[in-house]
C-alpha cells in the first residue's frame, strides 16, 4: 500500500504539497482495500481550495485544482 501510495504521488511530481500527496494516498488506499479485502468505498471529487496559499502549487498541473 505504501508503495503505492508513493507511486502514485511520484507520477504526478512536482514540489512538496502536503494535501496533494494526502489526497493521492487516499484516493490510492481506496482501490487498495476494494482489491484486496473486497470493501468498495465511494470516490467523491476531490477540488483542493489550498492552492492560494502554498506558493509552490502545480495549478492546472495539479490533479485537484479547479
């Protein structure tokens, strides 16, 4: 599962973001625990509302961004 949460959040790259690698790891663990325990858990769509305050934020880059 870690390995996969830092797959995920190394793919998308960029500076630090702490929400950004939060939300992948989430969104991550979700398909994990429906793959291999069999409990599906529902997606909702993630919009950051950070953005403005980091300086270092991908923007459109950012898979959350609006």
């Amino acid at each position: 599962m870690t390995a996969k949460s830092l797959d995920a959040i190394g793919t998308v790259g960029g500076p630090r973001c702490c929400k950004r690698d939060s939300y992948l790891s989430v969104l991550t663990a979700v398909d994990f625990v429906k793959e291999h325990f069999g409990v599906e858990m529902e997606k909702t769509e993630i919009v950051c509302t950070f953005s403005a305050k980091n300086n270092q934020c991908l923007g459109k880059r950012c898979p959350f961004s609006k």
